[in-house]
C-alpha cells in the first residue's frame, strides 16, 4: 500500500500516519530493567504492559519481566488505589522483588492516581516490606515518546536513590542514554581502558543479553545495584550522554547533590567519542592507552579506506533524536549527505542542533522533531536517496522505494545482533559503518548486470 503514498506534502498538525515513536511506559520499563533485581510495574490496564513487554521481548529475544495493576471498568472510574495495593502484595510475597519501579499510563494519569499517596499508605499498613524500594515515575503515552519515559525514569531514580554525601569519591556517573546492553559494556569497557571507576545507570547489559544457563532466573546477574544508586551523591562528575534521555537526570541530581554534570552527545561515531573520551581525560584525570589508541585508528583506517563508496551518497535518517544527532554527525563526516533527518520524539531542540550540523553539508535538508514516517516518505519520495537508516519500521519504504536499508536504533524487530553488538565508541563505529558499507555493496552486486559483476570491490 505505500507505494500509494501521495508525492504532494500537507501540512498535519493532529493525524499522525505511522509514528517513529512509541510511547513513554516502554522507555521507563526499559530503565527500569536497568536496576539489579528490579520488577518494573505498570500501574494501568493489563493490556498495555502486555504490549510494551511483548514489543521489548521482541526486539531483544528475551523475557521481558513487569507486572501491572490490571485496571478494569470500575477501577477505571473509582481510582487505581486498591488494584495497586493488591498488586503490591502480590508482587513481594510471590516474585520477591529488591525494587519495583512504577510508571503510569494513559489511564491512571487520566483519573488522576496520587502514586506518592497509594505509597505512603502501603508503606504505612506493611504492605510494602522493610528494605524493599518502591519509587514511581510519571509517564502518560498521550505526550512525549520512549525516549521521555525513559528520561523520566531515570530521573526518578535519583530522585528516590541517593543519599546525602559526606564526602566525594572518585567515581564518575555515567547515564549511558537510551541504548543497546552492547552500548552500555562498551561505555563502560572505555571507562576501565582509561582507568576511570564509573557508576553506570541504568545499566541492562547483564539483563537483556544474558547467556543460555538452562535455567531460569527471574533476576539476571546484571543491572546496577541499589547500593551504586545510594552513591550517585558521592560521586565527582556526571556524564549525561544524549540530551533527551540523560539531561533531566543529572541536572537534578547536580541540583539535590551538587554532583557537577556534563552533557555530552551519545559517542556514536568518531568525533562524539572523541569528545566522550576527552572529557574523561580532561574532568576525570583518565590515562590514554595503546588499547583506545588502537581501536581509533582501526575506524579511521576504515572511513579512509571506504570514503570512495561512501562520498556523496544522500541518505535518510530518522530515530530517537540522540541516536539521530550523534549519527548525522558520523555521515557527514564519512563524506555522506543526509537530505532528510526526523525524529518522532517533539522538540524544537533537535531541528536547532540539526540545521547548525548540516548547514555546511546540506543545508536544504529537511530536519522535522515529531514527524512519522509517512512524512519521512513523502520527503524522500520528492527527495530520492540512495540508503535509508532506521529502525524496522521503514523496511517498508525500502521495498516500496526500492532503496537499501540498515536498520538502526529502536526498535528492530526483523534481525538481530543489536544487543550484542555496540554502536557507541571507537568499536562500535566500527560495527556501524561496516554495516553500511557492506550495504551498499551488496546493492552494487544486486544491481550489476553480468558483464559488470565484479569479483573484488
């Protein structure tokens, strides 16, 4: 059906047509997974967290673990107090949980569910068990997308988790941003190289990654403890990678603790890491060693030796605006010119920071915060390209639009590896734009008539 797609563009303000987004109970279940032996709950009806679970689950091919306050009609009318309660119990006496992470719904954030208060009070009568935490956060699908949920997720970790300092260690927090558990080991893999001790939250690598045991375990081995939540105040920096989804945390955690923070782009690319490893060195008295140096000049050995297939290639982006930033900025520095770069999470931040990184390589580029794909359709029917970068989601204008797709960011429901294998960091650039080119190759191969199929490219 979409090669029905209309070439003329109108102006939408209320309809969106396949939204490059999701909506904010995904992104704070997400996070919360991100704590060890965390059992997020969504406090609505059992229908939603079946889907955020299942569209989790099939992204990384595991379990996906949550619970839910399973509103009916007359919870739906009277309030969400007594399912909660209900639920709370359940929870501790059946699963055992160290820490359940609350986030709302449309539903309960429609009637107005006083989470502080239910809580309070479930504290109050024992429901909740002594040395067992229970935090909430604010996530109503009708505003915002993943990427805010998860942004609010995590501020209400440190909103809820740590503890007043007594004196300040050596430690760096690092808010890795809405990405992969590959990302996250990577994040952390440069940290140790450097010599930096780092407090990584949320952390899923360990969670969403884990190996075949043969058994289950409802807790895997991996999230970050309760006893590192409790310590963000004691730490001497904070590095928010990625705007969106790590600012709002840190901000208020420099506010509350006086942990001074920095906002840095997620390291996707070369000179993203650059700056994420500079800072390290510069604000956490990191050591350079042959191991990163290494690992650098292998991903620039290979933009040189790839620039000739690389040069000039117009391509479309779309994604979560951190993700999108981080890797317009790598395209355009492998020689590529991104014509069409959206994302479906709103703010006009976004379209400001795009148009200054484009304004030299491609300043008639259409840069659209809150769009969907339809548009992003549209656009590139107007605007042809010769690659698509995104998620799964736009395999459907591949086919339609006959153009090659690497798939990116979140969600990818139709390959796998993306838990696996980072895209943050020197290696992770590498990962990435192997990916590309080899994309592009096989679109070269497919294309060739016999008399041009070449052996060697």
């Amino acid at each position: 059906m979409l090669n029905h797609t209309p070439l003329p563009i109108a102006e939408r303000k209320a309809l969106r047509i396949n939204p490059a987004k999701t909506c904010q109970p995904i992104g704070a279940l997400y996070a919360a997974l991100g704590i060890h032996r965390c059992l997020p709950h969504s406090h609505g009806s059992q229908g939603c967290c079946a889907y955020h679970r299942s569209h989790l689950t099939r992204h990384y091919r595991e379990p996906v673990m949550a619970s839910t306050s399973s509103f009916t009609e007359g919870s739906s009318v009277f309030g969400g107090a007594p399912n909660l309660r209900q639920a709370l119990t359940t929870i501790f006496e059946v699963y055992d949980p160290d820490v359940v992470a609350i986030h709302t719904t449309c539903l309960s954030e429609t009637i107005g569910d006083d989470i502080p208060s239910i809580l309070k009070k479930a504290a109050a009568d024992g429901i909740i068990p002594k040395g067992k935490r229970v935090f909430h956060a604010n996530t109503p699908s009708y505003v915002g997308s993943h990427v805010t949920g998860f942004a609010n997720m995590v501020r209400a970790m440190v909103e809820a988790f740590p503890v007043p300092a007594t004196e300040k260690s050596k430690a760096v927090n690092v808010i890795p941003g809405y990405v992969e558990p590959s990302d996250m080991k990577e994040v952390k893999h440069i940290a140790e190289v450097l010599g930096v001790r780092v407090r990584v939250f949320p952390d899923t690598s360990g969670v969403l990654d884990g190996p075949q045991t043969a058994s289950f375990r409802m807790y895997p081995s991996g999230g970050t403890p309760v006893s590192v939540l409790e310590q963000l105040g004691e730490s001497r920096l904070t590095l928010a990678l990625g705007a969106k989804a790590s600012e709002p945390a840190a901000r208020f955690l420099e506010a509350a603790h006086n942990v001074p923070c920095r906002v840095l782009d997620l390291p996707i690319g070369l000179r993203a890491t650059d700056r994420f490893v500079q800072t390290l060195l510069e604000d956490a008295n990191g050591v350079i060693t042959h191991e990163l140096l290494n690992d650098r000049g292998r991903l620039v050995d290979l933009m040189t030796d790839m620039h000739g297939y690389l040069y000039g290639k117009r391509v479309a982006v779309w994604g979560d605006p951190d993700h999108v930033v981080s890797l317009t900025e790598f395209l355009i520095d492998l020689g590529m010119k991104p014509i069409c770069v959206v994302t479906g999470t709103p703010g006009k931040s976004f379209e400001l920071r795009m148009r200054n990184l484009l304004k030299k390589t491609a300043p008639q580029a259409v840069v659209r915060a809150g769009a969907d794909l339809f548009f992003l359709h549209q656009v590139i029917k107007n605007e042809p390209v010769d690659l698509l970068i995104g998620n799964t989601y736009g395999k459907y204008i591949a086919r339609a639009e006959d153009v090659p797709l690497v798939r990116f960011g979140w969600p990818i429901l139709d390959r796998v590896g993306h838990a696996d294998f980072p895209s943050v960091g020197y290696r992770g650039g590498l990962h990435l734009l192997t990916r590309i080119v080899n994309t592009l190759l096989e679109r070269i191969d497919r294309d060739a008539p016999d008399e041009e199929l070449e052996l060697v490219l």
